[in-house]
C-alpha cells in the first residue's frame, strides 16, 4: 500500500504570528500581577504621589507649632534658679522621647549639642553642667539618676567607641585602652567606674563612648507634660531605672 502524502502545514501570516505572542505575554504578566494583588498598584502609586504633597494650611500649621515651641523653650529658660531643682547626684542619664514634628530649629540644635539626635538615643551628663540646656529641651527628653548596675549594663550592652572617627564596638580592653589609657582608664570596668562616680575624666571617657541606642518601650512615650503630672518627659529621679530596663 502506497503511503500517503504528507498534508502541508496550513500558512499563517508572520504578523498573526507576532499580535499572538504579544497578546499570550500580556496574559501572562496580567495573571501574575493578579496573583501577587498588584491590580491597582498603579493607580495607588499615584495617589500616594498625591497624598505626599502637603497643603499650604499644613506648612501653616507646621510653623505656628515651630514658633510656639520657640515662645515655651525661651520662657523655661528664664525660670528662676529657685523653681529648678537642684540634682541629688551629679550623674544624670537623657532619654529623647520626642520627634521633630513641632520642634524649632533652635530646640533641634540644643538636642544635637546633648547628642541626642534620634528618639529613644540616650546619653551619660554631667548635671551641674547641664541644667540650663536640658531645662530648654525638657518636653522631649527624659531623664534621671541612675544607679551602678545600670550603668554598667548599658556600657556593655549598648556600648561603642569614636576612635580615630570611626565606630567600634566594645569587645576588647584594648580598644579602651588605645583610647584612654593616658587617662589611667584601661578597661571597660575603669570605664563604669569613672562615669558612676563622675571622677575627674568624665568628660573624656564619655567623648569616646557613643550614644546608647536603646530598644523601644511597649508603651510610647508620647506625652510632653512633666513626669511629676502624669506624663513622660522631664525628670523621674530614681525611677529612670526602670524605664533603662524596659529599654535596655
């Protein structure tokens, strides 16, 4: 029996060709897009564009907070030396618990002078040296006395050094006493020592050591008003203790 002629394929034009591979990729990046929940990612792109451009009430607002917030730091810093409390010990630890959403210019820069240049950042002070300032700033920020096994946890926690304009961790007595030696501070324990008993060198041990980065509190600390009243900034004594160990 003769075998049967193969039948010739049918022809179908190039461009048909070419609109059917288009039309299958869009099909299959429009399932995908689909899938991933992407359908109108395009559209809320936009709108976020939107949303990110502030009105002119919002630059209004902004700087009516601003200049009121530059009225109250110029009336805290006029406050009498009788209605400041004197400190019970001259070791103080700083806590920022404010952002810069109302925040002058001014009151920003007195934060950065105490270092405290992100929320929940804290830092070692002297207090006889730092009154005036922090009595400026004391609706963002936070502050106490704390006791020796706090300082020490949060040396060797949280703990780094500025040596040679570079930041290195606390791993080695050898960092430290690179640093400070010629003080007579050669160790990580010289070091707590000297800052909890606020000895002759603190200024240069604590110029070394860097703001501590500490973790968030479960609850925010969001209120400006005294500590005393009920609210979060200011000065909490002996109770900054346990906000170090919430955070620590």
């Amino acid at each position: 029996m003769a075998e049967e002629e193969a039948k010739p394929l049918a022809y179908i034009a190039e461009t048909v060709l070419k609109k059917r591979k288009s039309t299958e990729a869009f099909a299959l990046a429009r399932k995908a897009q689909l899938e991933s929940g992407g359908k109108y990612e395009h559209n809320k792109k936009k709108k976020k564009e939107v949303h990110d451009i502030k009105r002119p009430e919002q630059f209004v607002k902004e700087f009516r907070d601003q200049e009121l917030d530059l009225i109250r730091m110029k009336q805290r810093g006029k406050r009498s030396k009788s209605v400041t409390v004197k400190p019970k010990s001259e070791l103080l630890f700083i806590v920022r618990i404010q952002g810069k959403n109302d925040m002058h210019p001014k009151t920003r820069k007195i934060l950065y002078n105490l270092r405290l240049r992100r929320m929940f950042c804290g830092v070692f002070v002297k207090a006889s040296d730092i009154l005036q300032m922090l009595q400026k700033v004391e609706p963002y920020v936070t502050y106490g006395y704390p006791n020796l096994k706090n300082v020490k946890e949060l040396i060797y926690k949280k703990g780094y050094g500025n040596l040679e304009n570079q930041i290195v961790p606390l791993t080695d007595n050898n960092i430290v006493e690179q640093a400070l030696g010629k003080y007579g501070i050669i160790c990580i324990e010289d070091m707590v020592h000297e800052i909890a008993k606020v000895g002759p060198h603190f200024k240069e041990v604590i110029t070394f050591l860097g703001p501590l980065f500490l973790n968030k509190p479960e609850g925010l600390l969001g209120k400006k008003q005294p500590y005393k009243d009920g609210g979060e900034a200011g000065n909490r004594e002996d109770h900054i203790n346990e906000l170090i160990e919430k955070m620590n």
